[in-house]
C-alpha cells in the first residue's frame, strides 16, 4: 500500500510542476487584450485558466493528502517496540577486607 501511495505522490508532484510551470502569470492578459487571446481555443477566452487552477487545487490537495498518507506509514515504521525487561540475578561474592600488613595502618607503607 505503501508503495502505491509512493508512485501517486510522485507522479501528483510532477503534474504540479508541470501544471505550474504551464499556467500564465497576471501579466499575460494585457497581451490577451490586443488581440493575441485564446478566444477560439478549446476553452474559450478564460476557460483554460479557470481549468488549469482547478486541476492546479485538485493536484495540489491529492498531494497533500498523499504526504499525510506518507507520514502516517513512517509513524507505523518507527513505533518502538515494547518488550519486558527481564533481569538476569547477580551472583555477588562478599571480598574480606584486608589486613594491615604488619600492624601498619599506613597507606604505602614498607613491609618490615
């Protein structure tokens, strides 16, 4: 499932890209006016802008969507796990303290 929403994501965000890059900018409609319009396309005067920022938001919000999905499958990834801690027992074995040597209470001291 995971891989599915990979190849949409993937394939969403470059139709964004190309659908942006396509578009016009505000620019572009004072060329409209003196006669260089679409007026006779297939959409009519304004019916390919409408079209492109539709399809723009619809792309835009699949995309969004499949992020979220994608997000979703990482958080399932890296939940941890958890497993009891089982503590071994420790065997402790009690050293007897050390006697001075020769009645020498003294660090370093030499032996006599």
């Amino acid at each position: 499932m995971e891989f599915l929403v990979w190849i949409v994501h993937i394939l969403v965000a470059g139709a964004v890209v190309g659908l942006v890059l396509l578009q016009h900018g505000k620019g572009a409609d004072m060329g409209a006016a003196f006669g260089s319009g679409s007026s006779g396309s297939l959409f009519g005067a304004s019916g390919s802008a409408n079209f492109m920022s539709r399809a723009t938001a619809v792309l835009a919000t699949l995309f969004f969507i499949t992020s979220l999905s994608l997000t979703y499958f990482s958080s399932l990834k890296n939940e941890p796990e958890i497993k009891p801690v089982v503590r071994q027992p420790t065997t402790s074995v009690p050293v007897a303290p050390t006697a001075p040597l020769n009645g020498s209470d003294k660090a370093g001291a030499i032996p006599q």
